[in-house]
C-alpha cells in the first residue's frame, strides 16, 4: 500500500498541471511548433538518461532513484509557476527529462520485486488503478478550481509545486528499498543481452513505439483542435483529462479484477486497435460531447495497454535486468512520443486532419508485433 500510495499522490498533482499543460502554452503566446516541443522535450532528454537509470536501479537500488526523479520534477513545476514567455516551459520541461524519463518505471520494477508472477498482472493492474485515481481527481481538482474567477492557471501550478514538496517528504521518510529482494547472479551485461536477444521483447518494444507514437497525437492535438477551431471554453478542455482518467480508472479496476481472466494477446490486439481508432475519428468530432466520447475511449485503450505490456515485460525480465527493461520499455514509448515532432510541418502545411489520420495509421499499425510475433500468447 506504501508503493502505491506513490502513483496516487504524484499522478494526482502531475495531472492537475498536466491539465493545462497546453492552454498554459498557448496563453504564454506558444505556436504549434513550442507546443510539441514543451510536450515531448521530457521525453526527448529521457531518452539519454532512461536506460542509465534502470541500470543504476538495478544495481544501488529503486528508492534512491525514486527521490531523484521527484527532485528534479519538483524544480521543473516551481519554473513553470514562475515562466513568462513559452520558452521558460521549454526549459522547465527539461527538468522532467533530467528527472530519467520519470519514476514509473521504477515503480513497476518494485512491484515486480516483491509480487509472485502468478500475482504481476493484478499487482501491476492495482499500481495503474491507483495511478487512475490521481488522473480522475487531479483533473477534477484543476476543472473545479478553474471555476473560480480568482484562480488562474499560473496558480494551478503554484498549488503543485507546494504538494510536490509533501510527496518528497513522504517518500524519504515512508518508502522502503525493495531491491534487497532480488538476487544479482552473473555478469549484468549477459543478463541484458539475454532480454536483448529476446524475439517478444523485441516485439513489444516495437508495439509500443507505434502505439504511443499514435497516443501523443491525441494527446497533443485534439486539445489544440478543440480550444482553436472549436472555441471551447479552458475550463471545458481541461475536462478532456478528467473523462479519459475516468476510463482508465475504469479498466485498470477491471483488469485487477474479472479482466484479469481473458486471454493476454486477444485483449491486447483489441486494445491497440481501438487506439489507433480514436485517431482517426478526432478530426469528426464538432462537439464537446464527441470529443468527450474520444478521450473516454483513448483512455480504456490507453489503460489497458499499459498493463499488458507492462505485465508482459516483467515476465519476460528476470530480477537481475528487469530495471533496465522497464526502462527500454518506457524509452520506446517516449521515442513514439517524440517522433510526433514530424507532424509539425503536417500541421502547418495541410491542416490537423492529415496529421490525425497519420497517427490512427500507426496505432493501428501497432497491433501486427503481437499479431505476427504472437506476443502474450
């Protein structure tokens, strides 16, 4: 519960700046172009220190990279509360990269640590459920605080950098290493070779690169679309995240539950597609109750994928590499979200339409590795 208790508290105030992270952009004067870059910088940087990490983990330990992780996020939220100008939240996203590509990671190696493999799936089902509930509140929170005429979006991020500072606090004085648990045998450079080598983690590697690469497209300009072409209110915007949050709520419960009893590679196959779907129909949606129905379903095929593949990766992984292939998992994610740096000129030149049916194409693409490979079979 003390594990779990991390992704609650740190997802839930992510969440409420993440909420705005875009409209806080463009209110500072962003163009298309400062946008993706202050939404994939993080992952840009994560790049060069995510690998690193999950090896430094695996040999001193999880709980100090934890701490790091969240020092260097707490850094980045205080600029963003004090930035003036969209070239402030570029650096500040800097931090987040610094920060080793995130502290989930982490958090799924030390529950691969400490539960059985018979229990990962539910395990790792009830960490993403509790990370859920901080996406459904954090939203919820930063919607109802907008409401008040004397709250800005500068103050969202005020309040965060004020919680990040309790959070640090708890886990220095609460968490406990999980590292002790695992048994290092042999040379560390054969046990990576090994998970290297391995065709299904090759293949998930690959999936989800694809998938996430589709993912980001959503994420970043369906928001964009809504607030510009559609002239939604912030208020109405940020609300996106709160019913996406809500659906992976919903189906990490579920997937700790009776969900847990259908076939792996079916599921995923049926995951991944509707992800790719949800790209295509974006540019069809001239509501706000359409574009509601979107990010309820991006977030069920989101919430489902991030547990299957993160089951998936840690029952192909032993104790001795299983940081650095929950890193190598999440590196290909963040290379998916970078490469949505290319729908830039997309964008500019033939509008968001093409660029959505770009990322549906790759989402859908996403479902051939666990397809040809058999993965989760």
């Amino acid at each position: 519960m003390k594990i779990y208790a991390i992704p609650l508290l740190t997802v839930m105030v992510q969440s409420m700046s993440g909420a705005i992270a875009i409209l806080y952009a463009l209110d500072l004067g962003a163009n298309v172009l400062q946008v993706n870059l202050i939404t994939t910088i993080r992952s840009t940087m994560g790049i060069f220190l995510m690998v690193p990490f999950g090896i430094l983990s695996d040999r001193f330990g999880r709980k100090p990279m934890v701490l790091y992780s969240r020092i260097v996020t707490l850094l980045g939220t205080v600029m963003r509360a004090f930035a003036t100008e969209p070239n402030h939240l570029i650096i500040a996203s800097l931090f987040g990269g610094f920060a080793g590509g995130g502290f989930f990671p982490i958090l799924l190696t030390m529950i691969g640590d400490v539960a059985e493999p018979e229990e990962r799936q539910e395990a790792i089902s009830t960490l993403f459920f509790f990370s859920s509930l901080g996406l459904m509140i954090g939203p919820a929170i930063c919607t109802g605080l907008l409401l008040l005429p004397q709250i800005t979006m500068r103050n969202i991020y005020q309040i965060t950098s004020i919680a990040n500072v309790g959070i640090l606090i708890y886990l220095a004085f609460t968490i406990r290493e999980t590292k002790s648990q695992t048994h290092e045998k042999g040379n560390s450079r054969l046990h990576i070779s090994n998970l290297i080598k391995n065709s299904n983690f090759q293949g998930l590697l690959t999936m989800s690169f694809l998938y996430f690469f589709s993912r980001s497209v959503v994420q970043t300009y369906v928001p964009i679309y809504a607030s510009v072409d559609l002239q939604l209110s912030n208020a109405e915007v940020a609300s996106f995240s709160f019913y996406r949050s809500l659906a992976i709520m919903l189906i990490r419960l579920s997937s700790a539950t009776f969900l847990i009893r259908l076939s792996t590679r079916p599921f995923l196959i049926s995951v991944l597609l509707l992800g790719g779907i949800t790209s295509l129909v974006s540019p069809f949606a001239n509501n706000y109750i359409l574009i509601v129905v979107i990010f309820f379903l991006s977030g069920l095929s989101y919430g489902a994928t991030s547990i299957l593949g993160s089951t998936l990766v840690s029952n192909i992984s032993t104790p001795e590499n299983r940081g650095i292939a929950n890193s190598l998992y999440n590196l290909a994610q963040s290379t998916g979200n970078i490469t949505k740096l290319v729908t830039s000129p997309i964008a500019d030149i033939f509008g968001l339409t093409y660029v959505f049916f770009f990322g549906g194409l790759m989402g859908l693409l996403s479902a051939i590795p666990p397809l040809f490979k058999k993965i989760g079979k």
